[in-house]
C-alpha cells in the first residue's frame, strides 16, 4: 500500500488515491461500469476544471468537461480494464469497474474507489471483498495472481469451511477470521418464520458485539493496515453480512459517507439477483 494520510475514525495508515503529496482531487463523481457486449461505460463530475482526459492502457480514449459520460468500445480483453481520468488541473483518478467477473464467484468486488467526505478518494486496486472462493477455476485463479492477491480471509464458519474449502491463488497467504468462533448464536436453526427472525437478530449482533467477531475483524483490518505489498482479499460465504459489516466499517473509517457505505452494501442484493441466488 501507498502511504497516505490515516483515516481520522481509526488512526490507520490506509490508502487513498487521491489527495497525496497535498494535491487536491477535484472529481465529486467517477465511476466505471463494464457492459455484457465489452463496452465500458465512464462517467465523472469535477469541480472547478475545464477539460478531463480518459486513457486506457496508455491511449486516449475519451475527452469531456467537467461532466461527462463516454461509452469505450474496441478494447483489448484484460483483467480488469483499468481508467485514468486526468483533469487540466489537480490530481486525476485510476478507477475500474468495481466488479471483478470470475467464473466461481458472484460477488468479487474492489473495496475501494469511493469518495470520502473529506474529498479523498479510496485506492483502488489494493482490497477486494467476496462470497466464497470454494468453486473459482484454474482461470479465476490465474487472475487473481495477476491481480496480486495474495492474502485471503475466510471469515467462515468452521462447518462452511469443511463443505466448501477455500481454492486460493498459488503463493497466498490465507487465514482462518472466523466471526463466529465461540458463539452459540448458530447452534440451533430455527423452525418457523418467528424464530428465523430472531435468530438473524442474534446472529447480526454476535457477528457485531460477540468475541469471535471482534478478534475476526481486528485480524482483517489489522492484515489490510501491514500488507503493503499485496492486495487482501475477505471473504464469507455469500459477500453480504459477514463481509459486508468489514466493508462497512473499512469504508466508514476511512471517511466514506454513509449513504454510499449503505449503497455498496446492498449492491450484493443485486449481483445475487442476477446469479439467480
């Protein structure tokens, strides 16, 4: 990881890409959406510019001015297709789509790439969340490598980890964070609607409140602070609840507001939805 400026929420020494070496980030809105057909789709505000170029892969592909929207056609396959949105002034952005698409998951997503109230941007490219890594492929394997992954966290349970382990990138170092570990919060499945409810509030607030859970997390947000070399990846069985609350509390204490920290939260809604979970 790049050293930046720490999150004032947590005292982390965490990364940003945008705001280093005192350059301010003029961007209010950026965003890069991949099409099913291989378009890309970028779009951003800026305050206060007159001109923003987009590069790809070291060409221009788009100009525009403070507001803007450009569909990229014609690229060449890659990993991820990454973006530079360069202003005629300030500091520019190095964005993705947020979505990593892998043929044994559903919900491999870049952490990162949303702007904080301070006007910061987080870094890209550096921590991923996921649901479970137990079906990726020889090939989903291969890009993640390339993508540097290398340190997984299972936030699982001890029975999801037995039906279903990990398949991790050749090198990675993975690591048992399981939120769970001591509570008796999943010992006894409920039976009707009644109890289904109660048992999800019991488990929303083990997973929040309960032992495993605080040592599960510090372990995660501890990785994400020392690895600087590599990107992180956590990870729990479908990408919302157990992962989600790290996302969650990542991005509140790096400055992210709330209603975009909510906003990627249900977004795994959505991506289930188009699996057909």
């Amino acid at each position: 990881m790049v050293a930046a400026p720490a999150a004032s929420a947590s005292g982390w020494d965490l990364p940003w890409s945008g705001h280093q070496q005192g350059r301010a980030v003029p961007f209010t809105e950026a965003s890069v959406t991949a099409g099913a057909d291989g378009s890309y789709t970028v779009e951003w505000k800026a305050r206060g510019v007159r001109k923003v170029e987009i590069r790809a892969g070291g060409k221009v592909v788009a100009r525009g001015g403070a507001e803007g929207r450009a569909v990229v056609t014609g690229l060449p396959a890659a990993d991820r297709q990454w973006f530079d949105l360069t202003p005629d002034r300030a500091h520019g952005l190095h964005l993705a789509d947020r979505l990593v698409k892998l043929e044994g998951a559903v919900n491999f997503r870049d952490a990162g790439g949303y702007r904080t109230a301070t006007g910061q941007w987080v870094k890209t490219g550096e921590v991923y969340r996921s649901d479970a890594l137990d079906k990726l492929t020889p090939a989903d394997l291969a890009k993640l490598r390339r993508l540097h992954v290398r340190t997984v966290f299972d936030l699982r349970t001890e029975s999801e980890r037995t039906k279903g382990a990990d398949q991790v990138p050749a090198g990675a170092a993975y690591h048992v964070a399981d939120v769970f570990a001591g509570s008796s919060a999943l010992q006894v499945l409920p039976k009707t609607p009644e109890e289904a409810v109660q048992f999800m509030r019991d488990a929303e607030k083990a997973m929040v409140a309960g032992a495993g859970g605080k040592t599960a997390y510090t372990e995660v947000f501890e990785g994400v602070q020392q690895d600087h070399d590599r990107a992180v990846v956590f990870h729990c069985t479908a990408g919302k609840d157990r992962t989600g609350w790290a996302s969650a509390t990542l991005l509140t204490a790096l400055g992210v507001p709330w209603e975009t920290v909510m906003a990627d939260h249900l977004a795994s809604n959505g991506l289930a939805a188009d699996a057909g979970a």
